[in-house]
C-alpha cells in the first residue's frame, strides 16, 4: 500500500514536473512577440477605461462589449500607483498572460476526461503551443480568460462527479458575463447535462434549479442593459447587421439604420439571403478554422475528425459532448460571420480542436499502422519526435510574427501626439494609422483615465469616427454629413474592405485634387512608419463633379 502511495506520488510530481517544462516553453513563445514598453490593440484601451470607470463606481454597460473582462482587472488596477497608462495596461497584459498560462492545467485535466495521463499531456502541449493563443495572450485581451472558464465548464459538466457538474452552469453565466456570445455555452451546457444524465424529475428539478443560479449571475447585467437600452439583449451592431455589409456596423452615419432579415429578403431574395448569410457565412468559418489550426492541427485535425467518429478508446458520450460544443458554437456564428469574418472569434473552440487532434496521435503511436506496430521504447521515442515537431512547427510560425518594433512605435505615437496638438475636427483612420492618436488622447493627462466613466467619456479636439461609403462619391457626400475634416492614410494597411477606393491615395495623390495633404511623414524623416494626412475640400469635390 505504502509502495502504491509512493508510486502515485511519483507520478503526480513527474506529470507536475512535463507540465512546468510545456508552461515554460509556452511562455517563451508567448513572450517572443511581446514589448511591455509598447502600445496595445486597441479593445485592450477600451478595457482598461472600464476598469477605471468601475473603480469611480460607474458599472454602465458598454453598447458592443459586456464587463466581464474589465470587472476582473479593475481590482488590480486599484494596486498601481502611478500616472503612466503603460504601467495600468501592462496590468492587464499580466494578467491575460498569467491566466493563459494556467489554462494549461485545467487543459490537461480535460484531456484525462478523454485520454491516459500521457496523451492527456500531449493534448496540453498542444494546447500550449498554439501560435494564435500564444500571441494574443499578452494583448491584455478576453480571449484567454474567456477560453479558462470554457474550459473549466466542459471539466465540470463531463465530471464523474455528479455534484460538479453543476458548477458548469454559473460558469456559462460567468461565459456570458465576459463576452456577449456565452450565452450560447448556456444553451450547450444544457444539451451536455440532458446527454450525460436521465430525464429524471428528479434531475429535472436539479437543473431548474441551475437555472436559476444562472439566472441570478447574468441578471444585473440584464437589467443594467434593460435600464440603459430599454432591452435587455441590446447589441449595438444588430440593427445594422442584416445589410450585410461589415463596413456599415461601426460607421457613424449608419448607427441609427435598421435593417432586418425581412429588408433584406425583400430587396434581395430568399436565394440571396441563403448565399450571403448561410453558405457565406459557412464558407467564412470553414476558411479562418482552417487558417487557426496552422500549422500542426491543419494535418491533425482532418485525421482526429474521421477517426472521432470511429472512437473506441475514448467516451462516446465525451466525443459527442466535444462535437456538441463545436458544432453549436461555431453554428451560432453563421450569421455573424458572414459579415463579420474575424478570426479572434473562432479562438475560444481551439482547445475542443485540441481534443479532436489528439486522437490521431494516441491511434498511430498506440496501434501504428496495419503493416507495423510500434515497441513501448519506440513508441516512446516517437512521441517525443512528434511533439519535437509540433515545437519545433510553432517555432517557425511564432517568427512569422511581426516583432514589436520601438521604432515604429514611436513614430507612431509622435504622429498621434502631433495630430492631437495641431489639428481639430473629426479625423477617419484608412486602416491602422491611428494607434498613436488613441494613446495621446488618453495619456495626455493621467485625469482623462483615471477619472474615466463610460456615462460620461471625455471628448476630444480631433474625434476618430468611420464612414461607410458605396462608392468615392458616396463616401464624400457622407463624410460631408458628418462633418468629417481629416484622412490619415498609411502606406501599407488601407483597409479595402472599408475603403478600397482610398487604396491608391498615398501613392497617387495627385489624382485626388480634393485631398489637400498637411502632413506627410517624410517631411519630418520618419523612418519606418510611413503616413500622410489629408484634408478633403468639399468645394473643389463638388466643382470637380460638375467639370
């Protein structure tokens, strides 16, 4: 018995010991893309004003996101002293990054729900070296706490224990809380617990319970939403949504459209509606999946689907309960997706494709193939080889990665100090010019942020806004609307889904009489960030109509 003990122990440590070294591993890929010094995406600014907003006791909820990331951080924030907006994004970065870490545990405690404590630290070394997971998760985003508590509900409501299993479900509240679209964990969780357990009244009256509590977690962010937007599932963006068109969501001349699937049937058709909400939308999710499992599960996620359907060392019921998740989260994003391809959004399925890569592995190194098999050494050895790959495949990816570039950085952040202090009026960004505004306007004064609330956000000189347009013309005419004075174009990164008729401005503005340019970069001998400001002159864009 004491022998047994020891042996357990061994394991423990030894199991405890692999994981340390794949947590390693996964920091330094994570931490290779990453400079602390440097500005952060720009929904990172966004979380960080709301977490100061919370600590002024304003907890109003924002139109396009929920709170859940920013309720976390504004604790934290509370223990900086200092007057620098780095030091308070870098909590957050810390924080994104600590947690991303940690989510390899629990990954491979969800690995032992399908797999023995060898495949189990395979799937979280996958897991671990996941190049799109290992960049974002020191951008001080949701992604990485989101994804924790998805993994932690299927732990919980695939557990032997039956007491666990409801935990899962102030987990999907938690879920929903953090983003808008965990809501549809909720509606899995439901599905897995009625899979995994009888219809029984007495079962039945377990989950009502459930509910409830779920009820309880999601409440005050429904009613805030209910007091704010007279609906409690107010989201900024659907009104907007069914014209289909990604451009028109975000731009300020279209906020106050309304548009319904009805419209657009009826100006489109039935057939129409299929092919740009359904087939496009499916056709979208397949094409960015496909492009998050570079570049190791794209080889082993086709061979662990097929063979997930022929599971024989697995749980069915698990398998099943795996595809459940998928295929419904991914389903819930048809629509959406078809106008909104983001691939950030597909993030939070990756470690259910984990799961699903697995099994390959365990197959061939297991059984091997019909003509050989392999010994225990030799099945040891390849292993190792295998995940010396998989390493080695997230090494190369992860150095295609853009390092962070302090040059570039900083001409980008004297491009947005000199913007706020010359010009006023509204400005439109052409795609990733603005950063450096965004930081000047907040950082500008430690007061802008630290006495943020989100009822009521400080305005300023020179206000970034969108514009949606069909056209040029379009564009102009409604840029005049909105009274719109300034366009920052970059050299490389015009946003052509926006604005591709501004594709060729910075190369030929001569073309463009109507831009006047007030600032180049080159005039100042900026040396990597390439950009030019322009001022539209809506006389001569109209005499230039009539000639």
């Amino acid at each position: 018995m004491n022998k047994s003990i020891v042996l357990q122990n061994y394991s423990k440590k030894r199991i405890l010991s692999i994981l340390l070294i794949i947590g390693l591993i996964s920091l330094g890929l994570k931490l290779y893309t990453t400079d602390f010094s440097m500005t952060p995406p720009e929904d990172t600014y966004g979380y960080i004003l709301q977490g100061f907003s919370h600590i002024n006791g304003d907890f109003s909820e924002p139109e396009r996101k929920t709170l859940g990331w920013s309720l976390i951080i504004f604790p934290f924030l509370q223990i900086i002293d200092s007057d620098n907006l780095i030091d308070f994004i870098n909590v957050a970065r810390f924080l994104s990054l600590s947690i991303s870490i940690f989510s390899i545990y629990p990954m491979y405690l969800l690995g032992r729900k399908f797999f023995d404590e060898k495949y189990s630290l395979v799937c979280a070394a996958l897991f671990a070296f996941i190049p799109q997971l290992n960049y974002i998760s020191t951008q001080g985003l949701s992604e990485p706490v989101y994804i924790l508590f998805l993994i932690l509900a299927l732990n919980f409501v695939l557990s032997k224990n039956k007491k666990l299993i409801y935990f899962a479900f102030p987990i999907s509240g938690i879920l929903w809380v953090l983003r808008w679209p965990g809501i549809i964990v909720f509606v899995i969780i439901t599905i897995l617990y009625f899979i995994n357990n009888k219809k029984t009244s007495r079962n039945l009256l377990k989950y009502a319970f459930c509910c409830m509590i779920f009820l309880l977690m999601v409440s005050p962010m429904l009613l805030t939403r209910n007091d704010q937007f007279g609906d409690p599932l107010y989201f900024s963006q659907t009104p907007q949504l069914f014209t289909g068109e990604y451009s028109r969501l975000q731009a300020e001349n279209t906020k106050n459209i309304e548009y319904s699937i009805s419209d657009y049937i009826s100006d489109n058709g039935v057939i129409g509606f299929l092919d740009k909400f359904l087939l496009g939308g499916i056709s979208n999710i397949i094409e960015q999946a496909w492009k998050i499992s570079f570049p190791y599960m794209m080889v082993l996620l086709p061979l662990g689907i097929f063979f997930s359907f022929r599971a024989f060392d697995q749980n069915t019921k698990f398998i099943h309960s795996t595809w459940v998740l998928i295929l419904i989260t991914l389903g819930s994003m048809i629509i959406y997706f078809a106008v909104v391809p983001e691939k950030r959004l597909l993030f939070p399925v990756l470690p259910f494709f984990v799961i699903i890569s697995t099994i390959p592995i365990q197959r061939l190194i297991n059984y091997g193939f019909s003509t050989f098999s392999f010994s225990k050494k030799a099945k040891n050895i390849s292993l190792v080889i295998l995940l010396s790959i998989v390493i080695l495949l997230s090494v190369f990816f992860t150095m295609r990665y853009d390092q962070p570039d302090q040059i570039m950085e900083n001409e980008k952040i004297i491009y947005g100090k000199l913007l706020q202090e010359k010009y006023k009026g509204r400005i439109l960004d052409a795609g990733n010019s603005l950063q450096g505004l965004l930081y000047a306007n907040i950082s500008s004064n430690s007061k802008i942020f630290k006495d943020y609330k989100l009822s009521d956000p400080p305005s300023y000189d020179l206000e970034q806004i969108n514009i949606h347009g069909n056209n040029l013309v379009d564009f102009i005419k409604q840029s005049e609307k909105e009274q719109l004075k300034f366009i920052s174009v970059s050299k490389d990164n015009v946003t052509t889904v926006w604005y591709p008729f501004l594709n060729d401005v910075y190369e030929n503005e001569e073309n463009y009489i109507f831009l006047k340019k007030v600032f180049d970069s080159d005039d100042i001998k900026f040396k990597k960030f390439n950009v030019k400001l322009f001022e539209i002159d809506y006389k001569i864009f109209y005499n230039s109509l009539e000639t």
